[in-house]
C-alpha cells in the first residue's frame, strides 16, 4: 500500500498538547502508524460521517482519509468519554 501523510488538524494539536507526557507520545505514535496503513486492524467507521476512529488506550483519535490525495488528516483527539461530543 502506498504511504500516507499525516496532517494534524490546529485544534487536534491543541487537544493533544493537554495531554500529559506519557499519553502524548502513545497517541502521537499511534497517529504515525496512519501513515502505512490508513484503516488498520481495529479501527471503525463512524456512522454519517466519512470519518474514522482509532483507539489508544482510553483516547480516541477521530480523522478522515482522502484516498485521491493519500492524505489522512486527525480531526479530533480526546479521551473517550469527551471525544465524541
């Protein structure tokens, strides 16, 4: 499969600065994994909306795949009980 970029949205930035350190580092390396593979194992679509979730421990990261521009882009990143909202 083609490599992907990885954007990150200004206000997913923002959420993941208030993370703390130790969650920071899995989330954002959980992010990266998006480049290779864009749907992997364990991640699921969001029902009406064209935007995918994948977890991390107890966070969420919420983006959306553009295929023609091999881009994926993080749109939100949250704890699981926040995220959604």
């Amino acid at each position: 499969m083609a490599g992907y970029r990885v954007r990150i949205k200004r206000s997913a930035k923002k959420e993941l600065g208030e993370l703390g350190l130790h969650d920071h580092q899995r989330v954002v390396a959980r992010i990266r994994t998006l480049e290779e593979d864009p749907r992997p194992q364990g991640c699921e679509k969001l029902s009406g909306e064209e935007k995918y979730r994948l977890r991390q421990g107890d966070f969420r990261i919420i983006y959306s795949i553009d295929d023609e521009e091999s881009m994926v882009i993080a749109v939100k990143v949250g704890h699981r009980r926040d995220v959604y909202r």
